[in-house]
C-alpha cells in the first residue's frame, strides 16, 4: 500500500475531490484537466489509481483491461452551462437563437480544448450548429480545461465576455457566475464514472475512495458541486 492515492481525472469532478479528500485515511494526489488529456496519460503510463473520466472512456479503458469495471461507480451526470463574469449582466441563453445573438454580442468566448475536453469539444459543435463559428473565430479563446477558461475569462480585461463549460467547473470558478444552462436543443449532459485503475498500488485504499465518491454518504456534497442523479 502506497500513502498517497494517484488520481488523474476530468476537470469537472475537481471540486468534489477537493470536497471529499480529507475524509480518506490516504494523501490524494490529483491531476485534473480535460478527459482526453487525463486518458492520454494513463495509456503513456503515469502512475494511477484512480481514474474519473466520462462513462464511455471508462467502459473504453475496461475493455482495454487499464481499469477494473468491478469498480466503475457513477457520480451523477454533469450538464454544461454558460457563464459570464461576476456582476456582469446576464444574457438570455434559453434558445438557440437567443444564445447565439448573445454570442455574436461578446466580446471574447472563453470555453476548453476543443478536441480533447468533453464541453470544449461540444460546444465547438454548437457554434458550427449556430452557424458562427467562423464569424466568430477571432473572438474564441480556448484553454486546456474548463476551470483555466473561466479563470482567464474572469481575469479578462474587456467587459462582456461569456464563456461555456461544464456546470461544475463554472460553480466553483471564481469572478464568475452561471447564466443558465444550454439551450434544450444544443445541451450536453456527461455521466462521469470514478474507478479503481487495474496497475494501482493499493487497490483496496483507492477502491473505498470511489466508494466514498458515489455513495450515499456523499449525495448532498456531489449535488452542491453541480452533479445530478
């Protein structure tokens, strides 16, 4: 058994991490980032013993014998919202039409990887299903995960800016606040699965932890961090 517990995870399941560590008799190492980027470096060989990602990359992993599917718990499904920054007026996004006119009204439009984080890689999607992704090109800022777009977007300089990602990083971003979700049409919903990495050190250490992560016990605390069952 090692002390410390290797995670690599989705950047949407920081903050529960973050919530729920202390409450494990081991040191929690996290790396958290985009789902494919933390995909990536299980199949380059980093140490893990734990891994939180979307339930289709964790049934994909299994099937590759990287993760046990004895293990895979869900933590509820995440939805993927827009943001804009603190104390800054709150557009209408209840519509495609009502979001893409407040789209093409920003200044800046902050959201992740669009090839390698799951809200990134959708709502470069919806801006092509809009029809303003090259009308707006210029304008379109990405970051490597979700919590670093609306960490700058918070920081930008101009007003006006708007943002997307998933819930639970826009919950617990700071300098930014949740206009809505997206619209019905164009909404992405991710279930995202904790578990035990086949290579961990300590299996019987990190397998309470998921269990700690999707239990009973923690349904309150994964409903504040913007999970739903």
């Amino acid at each position: 058994m090692n002390d410390t517990l290797k995670l690599l995870s989705g950047g949407a399941a920081q903050a529960l991490v973050g919530r729920l560590k202390n409450r494990c008799a081991q040191e929690i190492e996290g790396t958290f980032g985009a789902v494919g980027v933390m995909r990536d470096k299980l199949l380059a060989g980093q140490a893990c013993d734990i891994l939180i990602l979307t339930q289709a990359l964790i049934d994909e992993l299994a099937d590759q014998g990287l993760v046990r599917r004895d293990t895979a718990a869900p933590l509820g499904v995440v939805k993927t919202g827009i943001a804009v920054k603190a104390g800054e007026a709150r557009p209408d996004v209840s519509t495609p039409e009502a979001l893409k006119a407040a789209l093409r009204r920003a200044a800046g439009i902050y959201f992740p990887d669009p090839e390698k984080a799951t809200a990134g890689i959708h709502f470069m999607k919806v801006l092509k299903t809009l029809g303003v992704d090259e009308e707006l090109r210029e304008r379109i800022r990405t970051f490597p995960n979700g919590a670093t777009a609306m960490g700058e977007m918070a920081q930008a300089p101009q007003p006006n800016v708007i943002g997307c990602t998933q819930v639970t990083e826009i919950l617990h971003a700071p300098g930014v606040e949740l206009v809505g979700l997206l619209p019905r049409q164009l909404e992405l919903a991710t279930i995202y699965t904790a578990a035990v990495c086949t290579k961990s050190q300590s299996p019987k250490e990190a397998d309470a932890f998921v269990r700690l992560l999707a239990g009973q016990q923690s349904a309150a605390v994964r409903a504040d961090c913007g999970f739903n069952n």
